[in-house]
C-alpha cells in the first residue's frame, strides 16, 4: 500500500534540494567564468552598465515560478497531512515530562510503546499535561507540537510491519533526550489479540523520572511479525 505523506514529504525535498544544486552549480560556473573573462589584465578599464530589461524580467520571472512549484508540492504535501482518512484508528497521546502515553478507543493505556495495525491510517490526538513538547515519527515524516491546552492531531499510514522511533523534537526540559518511544507495528491478527487482552491497571515504578509499562506491553515484533513476549520473570529462592 503506497504512503502518500511519505511520498508528498520526499518528493518536495528531492525537488528542493535538486533546485539548489543547480543554482549552486550555475553561479559558481558564472563567477569563475567572470573572474577570467573580466579581469584586469584583459579589460584594464571599467565598463559602465546601463541595464539589460530582458535580463531583469528573467531573473525576477525564473525565481518567481521556481517558488510557485515549490509552494505547489509543499501545499499538496500540507494538504494530504491534514486530511486524515474517515476509517482512521483514533489513539489520544499524552506528552508530559519526560514520556509519552497512549490510550486507546477501548481505553486500553501504554506508555512509550505505540501499538498500531499494519496498513491502517492511524490518528494520534495529541495532548500536554505541563509544557510544550513534539511529537515525532522521523520514518513517517510526521511532526505535530503537543501544546498545553490544546489538541492537535496528525495521522500516518503504518504499511510496513516492524519497529520505529518516536521522539519528542521540541527542548522540553532536562531530559528532554531521553523522551524516547517506540512505534510497534503488528499484523492486524497480533495487534487484534493484544488490543482485546485484559486491560492492566497498573504499571511498575523504576526511579521518579521514568515508568516502565505493563508485563503484556513489552512485546516485541520480530523480522518474520510474529510477536514476542520480552518481559523477564524472576525466578522465587
């Protein structure tokens, strides 16, 4: 299934950056050809310029279209962001320092582990409960500030199974790097059997900074989409 933010996102980059190169290559080609072809010894006396009309229309219409494209396929790309699909799975995420937590339709909860459906639009209702933080899905190419007050959404169609990173892009305090998470895609028959488990009410406490999640949340999709249960159990003297 094609992913149409990702290839909106990608395609204005590549259109930016192949824009630039040749802008790059062009002046500097005409900066070392002036620098030969009017040097002092070929042209011991300045030349006054009285204007070139054609030339100054050119350089203003060239730059002007340039900027329209590139304001076309990043509108387009804008536009595509914002239109989240009508069967779109809606999760709520909750920012605060220095985690992300997720809550589910059926009210199901996990921290830092984002579990979705592979080849389902997703729609995260974004949320802060202390100041301002971003979350960020770098392989999606999706951003949105999560902002007190305030619910902001972004969508994104998971189509490949496996694990992604989840990171928060705006400074939000000491630890703020260590506001990491991880985006676990399934199988739609493993998510289905993770997602109508028993609901735990509780998680385990580690320092006063961190939480770790539920036993059934530390589940891990390996290469083949099978899932796999990596939580440790000690073992009574």
């Amino acid at each position: 299934m094609n992913n149409p933010i990702i290839s909106d996102v990608d395609n204005t980059f590549i259109l930016i950056v192949i824009i630039s190169v040749f802008f790059l290559l062009l002046i500097t080609f005409l900066m070392i050809y002036f620098v030969f072809k009017y040097r002092k010894k070929k042209h011991p006396v300045a030349e006054n310029i009285t204007g070139n009309t054609a030339l100054e229309v050119l350089w203003t219409v060239i730059p002007l279209a340039l900027v329209m494209l590139i304001f076309f396929f990043g509108w387009a790309g804008f536009n595509t962001m914002r239109t989240v699909p009508p069967d779109a799975m809606v999760i709520k995420v909750t920012a605060s320092m220095w985690k992300w937590s997720f809550e589910y339709a059926n009210k199901k909860q996990s921290d830092s582990l984002l579990f979705v459906p592979v080849n389902k639009p997703i729609k995260m209702e974004i949320h802060s409960v202390d100041v301002n933080h971003s979350f960020y899905i770098p392989a999606f190419r999706e951003k949105e500030d999560a902002i007190p007050g305030r619910t902001n959404y972004l969508w994104f169609l998971p189509n490949e199974v496996g694990e992604y990173q989840i990171e928060c892009a705006e400074y939000c305090g000491l630890n703020h790097s260590y506001m990491l998470g991880k985006l676990i895609v399934m199988p739609v028959e493993q998510f289905n059997e993770w997602y109508n488990a028993p609901i735990p009410r509780d998680t385990i406490k580690v320092d006063t900074m961190k939480t770790v999640a539920p036993a059934q949340d530390t589940l891990k999709v390996n290469s083949t989409g099978n899932i796999k249960d990596t939580t440790k159990t000690k073992k009574k003297d």
